[in-house]
C-alpha cells in the first residue's frame, strides 16, 4: 500500500512540475524579451559576456566586443529559429528550450550543445 502511494504521489509531482516547464515554455516569447549575457558557450557560439537583445517583435542584436550583428528570432513551441544575414545569403538555425525563467535560459543546439543565459 505504501509503494502504491508512493508511485501515485512521484507521478502527481512529475505531472505538475512537467505542467509547470510547459507553461514556460509557452510563456517563452515574453520572457525572451530583453538584453541577455552569455554565460556558458560552445565554440561555435557567441563569447562569454556577449550581449543578446531581444525585441518583442522578433529582431535579435548581439554585441560581442566590438561587433555587432543583426538579425531575427521565432519562437514556436520549445523552440527558437535564429536567422542572420551574412552578406547576400542568410544563415538560420534553431535550438530548444531547455530551461526558462524571468532570469535565465538555457538552449541546446542540433548538435547537443548548451547555451546559457542570464538577464541582463
């Protein structure tokens, strides 16, 4: 009787915390907006303590150093597709929602490697 309310307890917190990341999730388009620093980077992503901005109508500004790059963001579901123009021809790609907050986010690319921010 015990193991039983224990697994019918252990399933209740796992169905209310998965609620609670989906809500997040949902929520993500907000809590996206505004300037994020990077935290923790891979080598093919921006530096540590570059600045990602936000706007709430989708254009993305990061500031690493001395440059400066342009471009758009979309968020659908538990993921983000990022487009820049390079030149004549635009780059995009998309990462997943791996954990949000109003203070921090983390993604992870298509090669499974993490990105994490913290509000600015």
């Amino acid at each position: 009787m015990k193991m039983l309310l224990l697994m019918v307890l252990g399933l209740t917190v796992c169905f209310f915390a998965g609620a609670a990341r989906a809500d997040d999730v949902k929520d993500a388009a907000k809590l996206l907006v505004g300037k994020w620093e990077v935290t923790k980077t891979a080598d093919d992503g921006p530096p540590e303590g570059a600045i990602c901005e936000m706007t709430k109508d989708g254009k993305l500004i990061v500031t690493a150093k001395e440059e400066k790059h342009e471009g758009t963001y979309k968020v659908k579901g538990n993921k983000i597709t990022v487009t820049f123009k390079m030149g004549d021809e635009e780059k995009s790609h998309t990462v997943t929602i791996k954990k949000i907050s109003a203070t921090e986010f983390t993604v992870e690319n298509e090669q499974g490697k993490t990105y994490e921010f913290k509000k600015k």
